[in-house]
C-alpha cells in the first residue's frame, strides 16, 4: 500500500471543543540506533480515535518525521507535537510476551524486552488510579526530570497540555530497525533528546505502560 507524505499541518486536531480531555491507554517505546535516528513508538489499546500505533522519527539531521495510520490520529498527533513530515500510512504492531514487532511501509522495527528494573518496580508499586490522577502527576514531575529529558507533563503544540501517568517500565534488550530498506544499526540511547514536544523518553531503551491525558 502506497503512504501518503506531506509537511505537518497547519492547525492539525483542532476538531475538540477548547478544554476537552483525551485519554490515549497503552505503551510508548523510545530507543535510539547507532545511526543517530531515534524512533518512540506509541502503541494505544484505548484512544478517542480507538487502537492505534504511530511512530515518531528524528534522524541524525534533525528531522522530524511522524508515522500515523489515518487522517485523524495524524492530524491530532500533528497538532499536538512538532513534525517537518507527516506520512500518512498503516502502522502494524504485534506483542508477543517481550517481543515487539512494528511493520509500516516505511519501516520494521523488532525488539525485545528484559525483566522490570527498580524503577519498573517502582512504577508498578503506584496504585493505578493515583498513577493517573494529573496532581500526583505534576507532583513527580520535577524528580522525572533526573531520567535525562524525561518530563511526566508540560504545555504541548496546539495551546494543549499532557500529562504521562506511567505505570510500569521494560528495558529493550535487543532491537532491529530499518527504515526505508536501510538498517539503522545497533539499538542505543535515546541521545541527544527527541525534540517532538516538551519532553523525550528515558535516555536508556524502553518500553512504558502509560495513560496519557491531553488537554486542550
């Protein structure tokens, strides 16, 4: 199936009413490759636009490159974080216990996940319905910050705000990308930070159980 390429829209997911909350349920996964290209998947089982993964790209250069499976989640990702392309196409996400698998037609991607660290245990410790809440979410903010880059809310594009109420983290042990029929080489850090929105992903490889709530 042929993808559609554009630049980001102007005013992109502006369709809400002013003030409504989003909630997007599921998993976020950043890890940087040898190539300079870092790469965060999210991967929604519960979304206002139902289940769906998109695929946020920043090569070595810069740029900035948003993988989306339809108009509107691409129009509301659009405007909600910063892109220079915008490719609309199906983007394909098989979980199999700790394997990954991430099929679009610009890119495969496979990776593995390890057993929860300390701060995985951590996270899973938070009773969910606290994890979630927006204050306990400013409230961790500030010590989130030690995770080199990683913010848990901030003012996104589009006048909006977000809160990431993460509930578990995995290591991603082992990883495979190629974008565009080019392999992008070993996994490594998610370094320097993607430059998307306010904030980026843990600086290590990983995969993160996370509610997202977006305002505005």
């Amino acid at each position: 199936m042929n993808s559609s390429r554009r630049r980001a829209p102007r005013g992109a997911g502006r369709c809400a009413p002013a003030g409504a909350r989003r909630t997007f349920d599921g998993f976020i996964a950043g890890l940087g490759t040898a190539s300079g290209t870092r790469l965060v998947l999210g991967h929604w089982t519960s979304s206002p636009f139902g289940p769906f993964s998109d695929v946020m790209l920043e090569r070595g250069d810069g740029h900035r490159l948003l993988l989306a499976p339809g108009p509107e989640p691409a129009r509301f990702v659009a405007g909600t974080y910063s892109f220079d392309e915008v490719r609309v196409e199906p983007v394909h996400v098989t979980v199999t216990g700790r394997h990954w698998s991430v099929r679009s037609p610009s890119l495969a991607l496979r990776l593995c996940t390890g057993p929860r660290g300390p701060l995985g245990l951590l996270l899973g410790a938070v009773p969910r319905r606290l994890a979630v809440d927006p204050r306990w979410i400013e409230a961790v903010d500030r010590p989130a910050r030690l995770l080199r880059g990683v913010r848990t809310f901030g003012s996104a594009g589009g006048g909006r705000s977000e809160w990431y109420g993460a509930q578990d983290l995995r290591p991603v042990r082992r990883a495979r990308a190629v974008l565009e029929g080019v392999d992008l080489g070993p996994p490594a850090d998610v370094f320097p930070p993607v430059r998307f929105g306010f904030g980026s992903t843990p600086r290590r490889p990983c995969v993160v159980r996370v509610t997202t709530t977006v305002a505005g």
